[in-house]
C-alpha cells in the first residue's frame, strides 16, 4: 500500500547497471555510490538508503545504483569477495560517472554531485574532475585501506563528513582542499550505527547553503485511489446458483 507521503524510488536500468532514481527540482542530482561491492556494499546499503532519502526530501533528484557485478547489475567485480583491499577503482568510476551522465541528462540540470560512502568515497574522488561532477561528497574515506592524498587538488565545492569513532578513517590523513568543509558525527562508527538521521541532514543542509529550507512534496499519485466503475454490460445480471457446489 502506497501511503500520503511517501516517497518511491523508480527502478531503472543505466546502461548494464541496476539503479533507483527519484524525481526532484532542486540542484544539484545527487549520485550516491555504495561501499565495498567485495564485502557485500550495495544501494542498500542502510548508511546508502539514509543519504538518498534525506536528499530527495530536501528536493534534490536522486540516483543509487549497484556496481557492475553487484546484484542484478550485470558485469563481473575486479575485486575479490571477502577482500577489503581498494585497488584498481576503473570500472567502478566508469559506473558512477555513466550514473552522473544519466542524471545530468534526465534532469537538464549542468553538473551531478558525487556522494560517495566508504569505498564509494574513493570511488567519488577519483571521478572528481570529470565535467560531469559539480560537488563532491566524502563519507567516512577509509583512509586506512586507500590514499586519498588527491583530495588535496580537488578544485570543486567539497564536504567529508567522518564518524567520532572511525577505525577506518584517519581525519588527520584528508587533505582538504581549499574551502572544503570537515563535519564529523559524534558518537558514531565507520557505519554509522548511531548518527545516521544526523549524516542525512549535514549532508543536505550543505547542499542548501543558504538557501531556505525545503521539503518536496509527495510524489503524484499517492493520496487515495480513485473508485472504479465497472461496466454493466448487457443482459440481466448475473447471480449465483444456489444448489451448484
């Protein structure tokens, strides 16, 4: 049952790649890329689920999607199942900025912003310089398992927002950028077990900027359904045999 309110995601195929996109008027479209596709990271990612829903409510259009090789997304992973390791990052950028292009496409809007979790933080940092991106994103960079010395040289509008508690995350090891800004969520893991409503909304309030707040209204189509009629047809009608068993 659809409720007065709620917000649905519209399955969609980009390319070989299995996404859920949702409609939105505020720029700019947000690309959410998933954590570790070997240790089982997808867009359901909860942490995922969460940056996708708080941005769609503040108006943005929205795209989560799954690496190539990674649920119904068809392709093989260069990584091994199991393997923390981050290596070669290739086929997972060509994802994301095919993601970027659909967006960027659908909507008429100029530039996506990359938001990437975990292993999709790296995967957002090495697309960065591509047109197609706007704003970049960092979620909790393991900077334990990848170096993300080139955030130094990003040369767009940049947010990383690290967990308190990070095992993975070293923040002293981020060089950021000239007018980046660092947020870090307190009381909280690499995974965000508690803070995880906070994330969504760092996240969307600077995207904001000063811009007023803004809550998108339901999409069409969700309040009541409307009474069918049903045609009568000819003849007399139709009743029920009492002694048929």
């Amino acid at each position: 049952m659809v409720l007065t309110g709620q917000y649905l995601e519209r399955s969609v195929v980009v390319g070989d790649l299995d996404a859920l996109y949702h409609r939105g008027t505020r720029e700019p479209p947000c690309a959410v890329a998933a954590p570790h596709p070997a240790m089982g990271g997808s867009m359901t990612s909860p942490v995922v689920a969460e940056l996708t829903w708080a941005l769609t409510r503040a108006g943005h259009p929205t795209m989560r999607f799954d690496y190539r090789g990674v649920g119904a997304s068809r392709g093989a992973s260069r990584h091994r199942a199991g393997s923390m390791a981050i290596a070669e990052l290739r086929d997972e950028v060509a994802d994301l900025l095919s993601v970027c292009d659909q967006l960027v496409a659908t909507t008429g809007m100029q530039a996506a912003c990359a938001v990437g979790y975990s292993f999709g933080a790296a995967v957002a940092l090495e697309a960065a310089r591509d047109p197609r991106i706007g704003r970049l994103v960092l979620i909790a960079p393991p900077t334990s398992l990848y170096d993300f010395g080139i955030l130094a040289d990003v040369g767009k509008p940049a947010l990383v927002v690290c967990a308190h508690q990070d095992t993975f995350c070293d923040r002293a090891a981020l060089p950021l950028p000239r007018g980046a800004r660092l947020e870090v969520v307190p009381h909280s893991d690499h995974f965000f077990s508690r803070g995880l409503t906070e994330l969504g909304k760092i996240v969307a309030g600077w995207l904001r900027g000063d811009r007023s707040e803004y809550v998108a209204p339901p999409d069409e189509g969700t309040g009541p359904a409307p009474e069918v009629e049903l045609d009568e047809g000819e003849g007399p009608p139709l009743e029920l045999d009492p002694d048929r068993e």
